[in-house]
C-alpha cells in the first residue's frame, strides 16, 4: 500500500521556498500597497457615514427609544407591568368585535334612513311628473275628440262616402 507517488505521505514535486516566503517589495510595490492600505481611523470613520449603495429603506434599522411622558419605566410597560402590545383575552375580543358590529349595524341604519329620505323624494318627484304627464294626455284626448266631433258636425255624410 503504497501513500502516493514518491516517499510515503510526502508530494512528488515540492515547490520552492520562494513561493511560500514573499521578497521584499520594490519602491513601486511599497507605494501600492500604502495607496491601497485602509488605517484603523479611516475604518472607524467610514464606519460613521452612511452607504447609499447599501440602504434598505424599507427595512428599519435604527430604533429609537423614547422615555414614555409619565412613564418612567422601560419602553413598552404600563404602570401595571403588562405589555401594551400584548393580544386581549376571549371575553375582550368577543366584547370588542360585538362593538364593532354594533357600530357597523348603526352605521348601516343611518345610511339606508339617508337612502329611505332620498328615495322617497325621488318617488314623489317621479308621481308628480307622471301625474303631469297624464293630466297633457287627458287634455291633449279631451282636445282631439272636440276635433272629431267639430269635423263631424261640419262634414257630415262626406266624411263616410270618400272613406
């Protein structure tokens, strides 16, 4: 069982020293590096400005925390310890959602009271024009049959021959 080509557990071909150890850099080698190196103050100090590129505006990603005006406490503690966020018990959502409907049946009255007044001008409007319209018919028939019994009355007999 051999480990490998060459010596057991050794690599065939070793690379040389060089590659492992760098050489001093040249004038010019120096000069880039200290041209790229980034010092501890320049991190810390870019550290403070904001990156544009980077933002997420939509995301947060400073809390500000406020001391309450008669609080006192920590954020987010009532005088009684409990958390204000917290989800109300049964009884209360049922109590709350009863109110709401409550307010929703109100509203719903109020508005079909509104729809009850406005249709019922609407309807009256509607009667009056119709009663109108049938008062000019009746006129306008009454008007037409005095026309009919005047031509009778004047033509006579020659009205039945020629038709």
């Amino acid at each position: 069982m051999d480990g490998g080509p060459g010596r057991e557990g050794g690599m065939s071909r070793r690379r040389p020293l060089s590659y492992y150890i760098a050489h001093p850099p040249t004038p010019t080698q120096q000069a880039e590096f200290a041209f790229a190196a980034v010092s501890g103050e320049d991190v810390l100090h870019r550290a403070q400005q904001r990156w544009w590129g980077v933002e997420m505006p939509w995301k947060v990603t400073h809390i500000t925390v406020q001391a309450k005006a008669g609080g006192g406490g920590p954020q987010g503690t009532e005088k009684d310890g409990k958390n204000p966020n917290r989800r109300p018990g049964k009884k209360k959502r049922i109590a709350m959602r009863a109110k709401a409907r409550e307010a929703q049946r109100r509203a719903g009255e109020e508005e079909k009271a509104k729809l009850t007044k406005e249709e019922a001008l609407r309807e009256k409007r509607i009667r009056l024009n119709r009663q109108k319209n049938q008062k000019r018919r009746a006129k306008a028939k009454e008007a037409k049959a005095a026309d009919k019994t005047t031509e009778s009355e004047k033509g006579g007999g020659q009205a039945r021959d020629q038709g």
